[in-house]
C-alpha cells in the first residue's frame, strides 16, 4: 500500500489492515535471535507460526505488536513504521495477547475487560457508549457474561484465558496477535479457544496471528501457515502444502508420518518416535 | 439519548452525561469508604489541634481553623498546633499516596518507598546534611529530596533497566536501603555528640516541635505532586497488568513509569524531609485502604487519606495515651506496621507472587 498517511488523521472506519515486516533483525541483550526476515501477514486470514523451542516465533510475534524494538528493518501496518506510531494509535488497529499474562488477584473480568478500552478512552470519558458495547460484546463472544463480577484468580484455566481474550476482543482492533493461547489449558479448552479465534476471524473479519506449540491444531485452524527453525521462515503457505514429512523432519527433526484429518481435511502427523513406526500405517499417506 | 444515563450491570454502576460526554464508572463502595475516611480524619485532625498543655474544646477548634474565637485561642492554634496537626496530614498523605503509586505501578505490596531505600536514601542525605552541618531549614527539604531521587535513580538501573518484575525491584531496592542504613550509621557513629543527638531524633521521625516553614514546603511539593498523581493515575490501571500488555493497551510505558517514578519519591521525600522516616506508613496505608475500598489494587486518593489518618491516629496515641512514655511517631507506627509487614509476606509467599 502505498498511501502517505503522515500527517493525515486517522479514518474512522477500520479499514482492511495491512502488515507487514521488511528485513526484520530482533535480538535480546547480546543474541541475535532473527536476522533478515521479511513477512506479509495475510489480511483477514488467520497466520500460525510453528516451529521448535527458540526459533524465534515468539519473538516475531512481539516485534509485530511492537512489544520488541527491532535491531534492524522495520514493522509496517498501513505503510507506516509501528515503531514511529503513537503507541496508543496503534493500540487501536493491533491488539496482542502476550503468553501467560497475569493480574492483580482480586481484579474482576469485567474490570479486566474493561481495561482493554483503554486506547480509546480519556481521563474523563470511561465508559462510552462504545466501550459498553465492546465490552459487553466481548464477554458474550467469550461466553463470560455470567463470570463478568468473580475475580480472575478465583477462574479455572480456560475461563481465565477466555478472560484476557475478551480483554483483547474489546479493544475493538482488525489485527489480533496470540501468543501461545492454549498453553497450559485441558484439550477441551484448547479447541474451544481455537473455534472462538475462528469466529473472531470468520464473523468479524478479523486478521488473526498466532503461536501454536501442536502443529496439528494449527494445520487444522490456520488458513496459512509459517514455519521457522533457527529465526528463519522455512516455509510457509497453505497448511496442506506446508505440513509434509520433510518440513516436519528439517523444522522439528522428528520422523513422522502425514495423513489427513478425518474431520477437517486438515494435514494431521503421526510422529514415529524410536520405539514405533515399524508397522506399515493405516492411515491414509499423502 | 437522555441527559444522564445511569445503570447497573455487572455489579458495576456506570453513568454518562450526553454533554459534556463524561462518562464513567462509579464505585460506591469506595466513594462511600474515602468519605468516612476523610470524615474521620478531620476529627482526628481538629482533636489533634485541641489537645496540648492549654486543651481548647473541640467546637472551638472549627471555627478558629477559619479564624473565628478569641485572639488567645487564635494565636495557640496558628502558631502552635496547626504546624504540628498540619504536617501530620501532609506526611501522612504524601507516604500513603507515594506507597499507592509505587505498589499499584508494580503489582507488589511491598514495593513501597520504604521498603526499595527511596526513604533510606533520603534519611542518608538529610543526616549527613546534619552531621556535616548544612542541613538546617530549606537544606533539610532539599537534601532529602536529593538523597531520595539518587536512590531511586540507583535502583532504577540496577533493578528496571532491562525488562521489570516487582519481585527483582524488592531485591534491589532491599540491597540499596541496607546500604543507604549502613552509611547513615557510620554519620552518626563519626559525629560529634551534639548533631549525633539531632540526627537520631530526626531519624525516628517525629511531629514534636514542627513550624511553619515544616509545612510550607510539604505543601506546596503536594499542591504539583497530588493532581500530577491523578492525571497519571490512569496508566497505573494497564501498567499492573505487566509491561507487555500495558504496551498492547496503548500505554507509553517507559515514559508512564518514569513519571510515576519521580511523583513517587518526590511524596516520598518532601515527607521525609518534614517529618523524619516515620516508617511503615507508606508500606501499609495502601493496603489497608485497598481492602477497606474493595479493590485489587491500591486506590490513590484513599491510600493518601488513610496515610494521613494514620499519622495524626500514631501522633495522638503516643501523646495521649503513652503520654509518660514520650514517644515519638515514628516508634509507634513502627511497632504497630511491623506485624502488618510480616503478614504481608507470609501472604505474599502464600499466594506465590513471590512478594
């Protein structure tokens, strides 16, 4: 996009968002942790990013959110520099969900939620009609509307973490970045967060991306799908080109098997292990 | 859209003028505390003003306070009790409010200036100013400001330079409050009998023998300090919720936090500065004032009042009731905080935020 939006205000209206990274080089302290990536995050899609233990995944998803200040390159949403943006203004079109984020025990959901109208308000208006209306969207959209007074710390897992998403919900923003959502949640409450990211995508339009540690469930929910190993994208595209024994085996360095999920098309892998995989497989191989 | 809208969902009541658009959410439970509290805290003040060598009844003590009564009356009260009730108030405020900001930026009850050597820093200055003897008046204000923000400032860098927890500031600021007592011992151990006696009555703290010019600096610092809090207040509400998310929120957290910083040990210093370290005020007043409100986090206007109300409560029961004993504030509020800080950490390890 090439619109000069320096010295323009703001529209209004969200438009489609565009964000993308150029030459990106985050490191902490004294590592280099990512060197030279250059990403185009799909608008209106939802984007998983897999790979292993410090690959770097993580750290890109903060640099998208400005969270890290890039050592080289630059972050771009709507052709502007997010590092040179108002951070308040770009709290309106990004929102970001760090891993494990935790509150003051005794902070209510509602309360919690509320905080995530924060780019939008002023010392003295609080509680707009909008901020009413995002905030009570997100706790119906999370199903935490009955949970909206209890305390987050007195919440099991899953409520919890629906918590802090219906925070991020009601900041209203087109882009949502989620770190890791499903960790330390039951199966159960992995895929519930999942299908709610779906709806946040399909109803709202909304353009997702994520870190997920279980590359099937990202095979299965991501529209497009990056993998990384060593602070470089390996490769990316849609989930059933991407996911192959090969990739599996040069990004993870697991031996498995690939077949296909019997509920969603999706790529599923099987991995091998040294103890299995003598047998010839029964599942479907691609 | 009516004039003013109100309602209640959630257990919260909101309210929203259509013009101008200021719209909120109003907490009952703690606008109804902070007014008992204040209420409570002007009798604790004019109470404070009536008692002394001449007792002036207490429905004389208001109007005098407007400058109503006989010249006699007049005189005790401005010349001799205002200054003494008046620095009570301000230092009680200015711990309170200075303990809010710093354990509601941070998440941690024991982040407060008394614990991270914002205080120790400024007790090291003032008493060297006294030993060393330029510390008299104005220089008392100014070195413990000075001593504190140094402190702070070493703190800052050791403990927030890169990336914070609460739990590390502690540690830090633990390390930096032994080193500033350490220093401050040796003063005293080197000077001379005369300013030796000065620098450990200044070092209890204590509202004996406070004047005007006590008052006036506090003041004026709080009359900056207090609204500066209040404009700032709104980012304490992301910044608790830990860097990244304050960040994802919109908030300017390097600058947000820097600002808290100074408004904090400023409080803290002036406070000092008026009334010696009278220990633990800082530490607990945003406590008690937090589960009095009903709050998670230390609420900083009623932190302040419980501040002050504890201060001129302390000063009251060591003149009245311990009245043989003479002892001054900052022995009382120790012997009674140092149980509340010890509850404090047990709670704290209890619940594993590790402080």
């Amino acid at each position: 996009m090439k619109r000069d939006l320096s010295g323009t205000p703001e529209p209004d209206l969200p438009h489609p968002p565009e964000l993308h990274a150029t030459g990106l080089r985050l490191g902490y302290d004294g590592t280099i942790v990512v060197d030279g990536l250059d990403l185009a995050v799909p608008t209106g899609r939802i984007t998983v990013i897999i790979g292993g233990n410090a690959c770097g995944k993580s750290t890109l998803l903060q640099s998208l959110a400005r969270l890290l200040t890039p050592r080289g390159g630059a972050v771009h949403l709507d052709g502007r520099s997010i590092h040179g943006m108002p951070t308040r203004q770009v709290a309106r079109r990004i929102g970001i969900l760090p891993q494990s984020p935790v509150a003051p025990a005794g902070l209510t959901v509602i309360d919690l939620v509320t905080r995530g109208r924060s780019p939008y308000q002023t010392w003295w208006r609080q509680w707009s009609v909008e901020d009413e209306r995002a905030v009570t969207g997100a706790l119906t959209a999370t199903g935490m509307l009955e949970h909206a007074n209890r305390p987050i710390d007195a919440l099991s897992g899953g409520q919890r973490q629906r918590a802090w998403i219906a925070m991020a919900i009601a900041q209203g923003t087109p882009v949502l970045l989620l770190d890791e959502p499903t960790t330390y949640l039951d199966l159960a409450h992995q895929i519930d967060v999942l299908d709610l990211v779906v709806d946040l995508n399909r109803r709202d339009g909304r353009t997702v991306v994520m870190v997920l540690h279980d590359i099937n469930q990202a095979a299965r929910y991501a529209d497009h799908l990056i993998a990384m190993k060593a602070g470089r994208i390996v490769r990316q595209g849609h989930p059933a080109e991407v996911v192959t024994a090969e990739l599996i085996e040069e990004v993870f360095d697991l031996d498995c098997q690939v077949g296909v999920c019997p509920v969603s098309d999706a790529p599923m892998i099987i991995p091998m292990g040294r103890h299995h995989g003598a047998r010839t497989p029964n599942l479907a191989v691609r | 859209m009516t004039f003013l809208e109100t309602s209640t969902a959630a257990g919260r009541t909101t309210f929203r003028l259509a013009r101008p658009a200021v719209s909120g959410v109003l907490a009952l439970r703690p606008i109804a505390v902070g007014t008992l509290l204040a209420a409570v805290t002007f009798a604790a003040f004019c109470v404070s003003v009536a008692d002394g060598r001449i007792q002036i009844p207490l429905t004389d003590v208001v109007p005098a306070l407007f400058g109503h009564g006989d010249p006699g009356t007049l005189l005790v009260v401005r010349e001799l009790r205002l200054p003494r009730a008046l620095t009570g108030l301000l230092v009680g405020a200015a711990f309170g409010l200075s303990g809010a900001v710093f354990q509601a930026m941070t998440g941690n009850p024991l982040a407060s200036p008394d614990m991270i050597g914002v205080i120790a820093g400024a007790q090291t200055a003032v008493v060297a100013g006294i030993v060393l003897g330029f510390g008299a008046g104005l220089g008392t204000q100014t070195l413990g400001v000075v001593g504190a923000l140094i402190a702070a400032l070493v703190v800052y860098l050791l403990a927030w330079g890169r990336g914070t927890t609460g739990y590390r500031l502690v540690l830090v600021g633990v390390g930096v409050a032994w080193m500033c007592t350490s220093a401050t011992d040796y003063l005293v151990a080197r000077a001379m009998p005369y300013e030796a006696r000065a620098a450990v009555g200044w070092l209890v703290g204590s509202l004996n023998e406070r004047g005007w010019h006590h008052v006036r600096p506090l003041a004026l610092a709080m009359a900056v300090l207090v609204p500066a809090v209040l404009l700032l207040g709104r980012w304490l509400g992301t910044l608790h919720l830990g860097d990244p998310v304050a960040t994802a929120l919109g908030t300017p957290v390097s600058y947000a936090r820097i600002a808290l910083l100074v408004t904090g040990v400023g409080l803290a210093a002036f406070g000092t500065a008026a009334a010696g370290p009278i220990l633990f005020v800082a530490l607990v007043s945003p406590q008690i004032a937090q589960r009095l409100a009903g709050r998670a986090t230390p609420p900083p206007l009623i932190s302040a009042v419980t501040g002050a109300l504890i201060v001129l409560a302390g000063d009251l029961v060591s003149r009245i009731v311990l009245a043989d004993a003479r002892l001054p504030i900052g022995v009382v509020t120790g012997v009674l905080g140092a149980p509340v800080l010890l509850w404090l950490l047990v709670r704290a390890n209890r619940t594993g935020s590790g402080g």
